[in-house]
C-alpha cells in the first residue's frame, strides 16, 4: 500500500471516531440569563391621594326627625351652583330621603320667568344654568337640587307630596326636564296621579312633554285624557275603529288641538267607502269650527261626498272686514292643503286689477335708506299681481299668522300679514296685503 493511500485512510478513521467538530473556544461561555417579567400592577392598586372632603360632618350624629332639622342640614351642606354635585355625592344614604323631602315641601323651582310678549321673533333659549355662587334658595339652584331630591324618594312620599307636584308640572317652558322628571317618577300602576299631573302639565303648556307621557296611561285614562282635559296625544294613541265615539266627539271639540281634530276626520273617514250618518253630522258641525284648519278640512271631505255647501266663497253683499278675514283665514287653511292640479280660489275675493302685494325685508345688518321709509332695516318691493296670476303666498306661514290676529292685522313668528278692503260693487274685496318680515327680539 502505497504512503498517499495509507495517510488517506488514516484521515478517514480519524474523522469517523471523533464525530461532528466543534468550534474551539478560547474560554468557557456563560448562559444566557432567563429574563425577568416585570409585574404589571392594576391602576386600582396603585395607592391614591385621598380626595379632600367637602362636607366636615359627624354624619353619625346627624339625626333627622323633622323638615326643620333637615333644613338644618340644608344650611350646613350649603350647596351652590359649583359644587353642589360633589357635595351631595358625599351624603350617606340614612340622610338623602329627609332632605329631598324638606327641598321639595319648599317649593321654588321656577328657574326661568315669563318672558314678555314683544313685537318681534323671539329667540330660542334654554333653561339657565345656576351661577356658581348661586346659594339654597336660587330657584335655578333648587331646580337641580329637586331632580335629584325626587329619585331619593319612594312611592309613599310621592304621594304625600301630591300637592308640591302639581305645583312643579304648572311650571310653564321652557322648563321641561324637571317636569319631565316628576312624570316619570309616578308609579307604572297609578293612572289617575298620572292623569292628573299629565292634565296640569298640559293646561301649564307643557303639551311636548306630555304627549310624550301619555303612553304609559290605560285605555280609560286615554279616553278621560281625551274627552275631559283635551290632551291631544292620547287621541293618537288611541284607534277610530276601536274608539270611535270617542273620535266623534274629538272632531267637534273646539277645546282639543286642530292637528289631532284633522287626524280623527281623516280616520274616520277612511273607515268606509261611504261616509257614515255620524261621521256626516259630525264634519259639518266641525265646518263651522273657531278652527280655520278644522273647518277647512271638514269642507273639504264634504266636498270629497259632493257636498259643496263648505267650500270657501266670497262673503255675499254687505261683508265686514271681521267676515273677510273669516273667510280669507278658512281659504288659507283649504288651499295649504289643495292638490298640484287645483286652481287657487283667492281670485275670486279680489278685485278685476287684481291685488297690490307689498313685501317688506328686514336686514338686521342693513346701512342705507334705499326705499326712503325712514329705516335702513327694511326695503319695500311693491308688486300688482294680476287675478290670472294669484294665489296666497306664504301659505304655511300665513295659515300660522291667522291664529294670531287682530283686527285686519295677523302676525306669526317670522311675519306680519296686513289685510286692506274696499267695497266695490256692493260687495267687500280684498285690494291690498302687505307682508314683513318681524325683526328678532334682543337675545335676553
């Protein structure tokens, strides 16, 4: 064997025996050290400064056995209109129940007076927040105290203080939330208390909130709601085939709504093909209504059954301006709801020139005196329209104006409509309508 061969041979066996190589190392490494996790501690462990207390009280010694005592408290607690929540979020709850009865046995929750009637567009506000400083007895103060005071009480305590409730749902808009409240406190079986502050509620001109209350009445109270305290939202709850006499009766109370007495002719109607002797009877007393929109739409659903006796006419000879604007008013309120394919009726209530309109703009930022009226607020466009050419203009807002007129002068929230007449031809026409726009009142 050759020495090439023999060395070859020798590697082999070398390499066979002594396995795979490692890698040299000069010295001995050290392992790895396992991490260490840090614990993650809950915020609600964390150790907190304790927040200073408002109220100094040994509520231990705290006794409460009459208003007096809880008055008493009262003065101490001496809530205002900055701290008030905080303060009563620290009372114990053995002291809750006498003070929210002694703040509401003392009434004096009207936050937001009266405001007075002005010749412009009134604003919309809401109820004032307190003032900071504002103390005990501030009746915006007392008006958060008492939305507080009626969740701490039971059904007992409601109804002894039967008496201070109504005084609270009296309290006219834009209050509304504590009105709200006292309703919704009143227990789920206690119709004739719900009925009753629901009726001193809506008489107090609170019909949003109490339209939104009457759902949880019985059918009973529903009907009483109806036909005795007049709450035009327990009607729409109610059904025309399941209540119908008590819908009758809706179509021909002047005291309910015109909007709910609409709906019941419109229901009432619609029950059958032909139009029943009740129904009939009904709608043509309803013609007559105080109600424009009532008896503009009972006309015409007479006029549906061609009965055409209703339909809005002229005054005959010798009318008054208080029988024109009588008829003008019914007009307004049978054409606002005329199909596109009608013609207007307005033509026949003005003379063969036709009828001179006036509009008047107000620009609350206006400079100059472009019209020479003597106001740089307003500008006069004079307009004769000819009778081809005729129909009520802003009719929607002049439906609203004619539920607040005086004389030939009717005003709604944003205009004022002015009517003129002349007789010709012995007959009372309508020659003139002026309309202008009302200037915002002042914000309060």
């Amino acid at each position: 064997m050759g020495l090439i061969t023999v060395r070859a041979l020798a590697v082999m066996l070398l390499v066979a025996c002594s396995g795979s190589p490692k890698p040299a190392t000069t010295s001995a490494e050290a392992p790895e050290p396992t991490p260490v996790l840090e614990k993650k501690h809950d915020l609600g462990e964390l150790e907190r400064p304790e927040t200073p207390k408002l109220l100094a009280i040994d509520w231990s010694a705290v006794k409460l056995a009459t208003t007096a005592d809880a008055l008493a408290l009262w003065a101490r607690i001496a809530p205002t209109g900055l701290d008030w929540e905080d303060k009563l979020g620290e009372l114990p709850d053995h002291v809750e129940r006498p003070l929210a009865l002694a703040l509401l046995e003392g009434g004096n929750f009207t936050c937001m007076p009266a405001q007075p009637k002005q010749d412009c567009v009134p604003q919309p506000f809401d109820v004032k927040d307190p003032a900071h400083a504002a103390g005990f007895t501030d009746p915006c103060l007392r008006r958060l105290l008492a939305m507080w005071a009626i969740d701490k009480l039971d059904d007992a305590d409601l109804s002894k203080l039967r008496d201070q409730l109504r005084a609270i749902v009296s309290i006219p808009p834009p209050e509304s939330e504590l009105v709200a409240t006292v309703l919704i406190a009143i227990p789920e079986d206690d119709h004739a208390t719900r009925l009753d502050l629901l009726a001193t509620a809506w008489r107090a001109g609170q019909h949003d909130v109490v339209d939104g209350g009457v759902g949880k009445l019985d059918e009973a109270h529903l009907i009483e709601a109806v036909t005795k305290h007049h709450i035009d939202g327990a009607l729409e709850i109610l059904s025309a085939e399941g209540h119908r006499t008590t819908y009758l009766f809706a179509v021909t109370d002047e005291l309910l709504g015109g909007s709910a007495r609409t709906r019941a002719m419109f229901d009432l109607v619609a029950l059958a093909d032909k139009l029943a002797p009740d129904v009939k009877t009904a709608l043509v007393k309803a013609a007559a209504s105080k109600d424009c929109t009532v008896a503009a739409t009972a006309a015409r659903l007479l006029a549906q059954f061609e009965d055409l006796r209703f339909v809005p006419r002229v005054p005959r000879a010798r009318g008054t301006p208080a029988t024109m604007m009588r008829a003008l008013c019914v007009l307004a309120s049978y054409e606002q709801q005329q199909r596109a394919d009608e013609a207007s009726l307005l033509p026949g209530y003005v003379p063969k020139q036709g009828l001179e309109r006036i509009t008047v703009t107000y620009d609350a930022l206006g400079e100059t005196d472009d019209d020479g009226d003597g106001d740089p607020h307003t500008q006069h466009e004079i307009t004769l329209v000819a009778k081809d050419q005729l129909v009520l203009p802003e009719i929607d807002d002049l439906v609203k104006a004619f539920g607040n007129c005086t004389g030939t002068t009717c005003k709604s929230a944003d205009r004022e409509f002015r009517f003129s007449f002349r007789s010709i031809g012995g007959r009372l026409l309508l020659t003139r309508l002026e309309m202008a726009e009302r200037p915002p009142c002042p914000k309060p």
